[in-house]
C-alpha cells in the first residue's frame, strides 16, 4: 500500500513557475513508476509527464514538453515536478501517481493503483 500526499500548488502569473512535490508512505518506493496527471474544469484526467522506477526514463505530453520536468528523489520517498513558463491552460487539479508497472503517455489512467488527493495550480492570465 502506497500512500502520496502533494504539495507546492497555489496561484501564479502567466509564464510564472512552480514546483510540484509528492511524498510516498512506505519503504518500496524505489519500485515504483510515479507519474503527475491533471484535470481541468469540465474535462477529463490527462497524462502530464511519469518517471520509471529508476529514474532513467522520462515521458511527457506533448503540451508541457520543454517546460515541465519531473524528477525523483528516493531517498526522500519524493518526485517532484518543476514546471516553468506555466500559460492558463495548465491551471488544473495535478495529481501525483503510482504504480508497480510502467507508464507513459498511452496510460489506461483507471489502471494506476495509487492515487494523491491532488493539489490545485492556478495560473491567471
């Protein structure tokens, strides 16, 4: 069992930053893929970018490549996502993800088993 709490949300500016965080209970975090998704008003949950359990694959959207990257931080239990030159369309719900299997863009998002509780980003024009 795999909990992930977010942090790091909050209101920027147009072509403002953040960084996103997500810390993991347990002891096996190291085997796990963790991944950032996110959903908008009236729109359904969309991949954003995922980190294999290695740390040595890295897949993105197209629509954040070059401005969004994740990164992961075992001994912290933490994958963080920096994003940069953030436009309106990102402001969403971002939720943090896990799982034992590796994902990437074509992600069948009902089979990721572990879910955070999701941070809001708001980016006002």
């Amino acid at each position: 069992q795999v909990q992930l709490v977010e942090s790091g949300g909050g209101l920027v500016q147009h072509g403002g930053s953040l960084r996103l965080s997500c810390e993991a209970s347990g002891r096996t975090f190291g085997r796990f893929a963790m991944g950032w998704f996110r959903q908008a008003p009236g729109k359904e949950r969309e991949f954003v970018t995922s980190i294999s359990n290695s740390g040595t694959s890295k897949y993105y959207a197209d629509s954040v490549k070059g401005r969004f990257t994740i990164s992961r931080d075992d001994t912290k239990n933490t994958v963080y996502l920096q994003m940069n030159s953030l436009t309106p369309e990102d402001t969403a719900v971002y939720y943090c993800a896990a799982d034992k299997a590796p994902f990437g863009r074509t992600v069948i998002i009902g089979k990721i088993n572990y879910w955070g509780q999701g941070t809001q980003v708001t980016v006002s024009s």
